[in-house]
C-alpha cells in the first residue's frame, strides 16, 4: 500500500525535484564490497549467494526512511513495504538481479519464496551445466529452511 506525501515533509524534496525534472529517473548506487563472508556464509547455509545478498541489502534498507519513498507520476508517495532491485555483475560479464519482495526474518523470507527460489536454482543449475561450469553432483531438491546467520 502507498500514501501520498507532501515532499517538502520528507527528506526527500530536493532529490523530489531532480526525479521530476530527469528523463530517465532512478538512482543508482555503487560501491565495491567485499561479500567473501556472504558467499562463505551462503555455501554453509545452504541459501544462493544472490539470495543472501538481496536479504542482506534489503535488511539494511528496511531500517532507513529514505528508501520507504518514491515518486510516481509526478507525485512522491510512502510506500509500506520496500521496492528494492539488486543487480550483480557475474563473472561471464552478465548480470545477476533478485527482485524478490523483502522478508524481515530470514527463515520466512526462505520459507515464503522456497518454491520460486528452488526453480530459480534448478534453472541456475541447468544453465551452468549446459555452460560446462562447474556444478554439484545433483540437480537441487530443497532449500535449507532453518538459517543461522543473525544480522544486527
């Protein structure tokens, strides 16, 4: 759900204006990190790199108000839940994105979306051996449900 809001109210008013007056508005952040300790705590939870990571980054994002507001057809509106895409460069020179809707709780937001993620990972698993990339023995079956990564 979504409520407009006055922007000159928000933080938000100056960028308001620049995302009105833009032809293409968006915003675009980059930044190198280092997710060694994603893709460690990935492989050990048994949870996709790009699903931790999208979990991770919304987490962050659902604590700050900013990302909560975005304009619309020329209006600036709160929104209850987060609009929040991910893209990834991968190592072919391709792009990786999670647009999955943010979960507070880890365990729900695997439980809730265990039936698209496990496609998502089965077609990952296809298409990296049909590249000759290396893969696990099997195809996946099932996604670890019960996580023990705590985020503060």
């Amino acid at each position: 759900m979504k409520v407009e809001v006055n922007p000159k109210d928000t933080m938000r008013g100056e960028a308001f204006g620049l995302w009105m007056s833009s032809p293409m508005p968006m915003v675009t952040l980059t930044k190198t990190f280092d997710v060694g300790r994603v893709v460690k705590v990935s492989k050990k939870l048994g949870v996709g790199f790009n699903v931790l990571l999208c979990w991770c980054i919304a987490k962050a994002a659902s604590q700050m108000e900013v990302f909560y507001l975005l304009p619309e057809g020329g209006k600036l509106f709160r929104y209850d839940s987060l609009a929040i895409n991910v893209i990834v460069k991968n190592r072919r020179g391709g792009i990786n994105s999670c647009d999955i809707p943010f979960e507070g709780d880890m365990k729900q937001f695997i439980e809730k979306y265990q039936p698209q993620l496990l496609l998502y990972y089965q077609k990952l698993y296809e298409i990296k051996k049909n590249l000759g990339l290396p893969v696990p023995d099997s195809k996946p079956i099932s996604i670890n449900r019960d996580p023990e990564l705590l985020i503060f």
